[in-house]
C-alpha cells in the first residue's frame, strides 16, 4: 500500500513531465497548471515569472523560430510535508544554422525545483536551470567547406565536435594503405595467428575422431 509520501512524489514527477510536455507543444493554458500564481522561472536565458517566461518563448518563436525540445532524464524528489524539492537530469535540444552550416545543440543540464502543496494541489514555486555540458554537433558530414567559414571556424569546429568531415582520398592515403599490407606484420600478431591456427587444428581433430578425443 503506498504511502502519503510516495503519493505525493508521483504526482510531483507527473507535474514534471507534463511541463516538459505542454512547453515542447505551446501548450500554455496546461503549463499554467503546473505551478502556483507567484511562480518563478530561471532559465539558461532568462529570469522571470512563469508568464513572462511565456511571453518571452513565444516572442523567440515568431521573431527568430526559436524552437527546442526537452529530453528528460531521472529525478529525485524528496517530500516533507507540504513543500517538496526535486532535480531532474535533462538534455535541451535545438536544431540551429551557424554561419550556413546545419548543427544540433545539446545542452546538459537539471533542473532544481521548489514545490508546494496549497489546498491539496501541488505546484511548482521555483525552477532553477543548472547546464553541465554543452554540445555542438555538425547534422551532415561533408568535405565541403561553406565559403562564409574561415578556416579558424573549421578548425574550431573540428576541435569540439566527434563528427568530422570525411578527408580526401589521395595517393598518398593508397601509398600508406600499400606499406601497411606489405609490411611484416607485429610479434603480437605472429602469436595471435599461431594461436589461433592450433586452435583450429585441436577442433579439426576432435571433430574427426570423437572417441579418440573422449580417451585423452
């Protein structure tokens, strides 16, 4: 049988994620619900109440397309009567033009929250955004260089990004691929090899003669 506690800590984590949720899709008269009148937001780039918080969203999305998505993570809530406080791992996502060059933003962060339980609702007092890490990933991978970029910008692309333009085949890269093959290979690989070859006789053997190997 759940307890008060246990109660209350499911429904503060579907007051997390419905914020997630109704943020994501504009839907603000949902989102509403989710906190208490003199809530207050603080986001990586903004510190308001939730209305203006709202306002100044929706003022990114027409003036800029600003446009992004929450991924949550797990949380940790912890209730003591009626006031609560959570953390929740999440990654704030936005798909961005840099300079004519296509890129994901990924940004890492929790969100620290304060609840309270008013007339036997909760809702959300405070939210405090804390990043981690950030994250700047090209979408296509290409050779192309755009011409508005100089070469500082590649490099510095290059640099913090695990995703790398595909380099060039050139005779050089065929004359290095040659000298590898040609090249005696390594004493590890030589013991590698002859490991495996009497591997694969003991099997041979053992196959061939069953009752011969059951005597050994």
């Amino acid at each position: 049988m759940a307890t008060d506690t246990t109660t209350d800590i499911m429904q503060i984590r579907d007051l997390i994620e419905r914020w997630a949720a109704y943020r994501d899709a504009f839907l603000w008269d949902k989102f509403r619900k989710v906190w208490h009148p003199d809530g207050v937001m603080i986001a990586t780039w903004s510190q308001s109440t939730y209305e203006e918080f709202i306002e100044n969203t929706e003022r990114g999305k027409k003036e800029h397309g600003l446009w992004y998505m929450h991924i949550l993570g797990g949380s940790g809530i912890e209730v003591d009567g009626t006031r609560g406080i959570s953390m929740t791992k999440m990654i704030i996502t936005q798909r961005i033009n840099l300079d004519g060059v296509l890129c994901d933003m990924n940004n890492f962060a929790r969100h620290f929250d304060f609840w309270e339980k008013r007339e036997g609702r909760w809702g959300l007092v405070r939210r405090e955004t804390i990043c981690d890490k950030d994250m700047l990933v090209p979408v296509y991978r290409t050779r192309r260089r755009s011409s508005n970029w100089t070469k500082a910008s590649w490099k510095n692309i290059r640099r913090n990004t695990s995703t790398l333009p595909i380099a060039p085949y050139t005779t050089a890269t065929q004359s290095r691929r040659t000298s590898r093959a040609t090249a005696a290979p390594p004493p590890w690989r030589i013991c590698i090899n002859a490991a495996r070859t009497g591997w694969q006789e003991s099997l041979k053997t053992r196959t061939a003669k069953p009752h011969e190997a059951r005597r050994m």
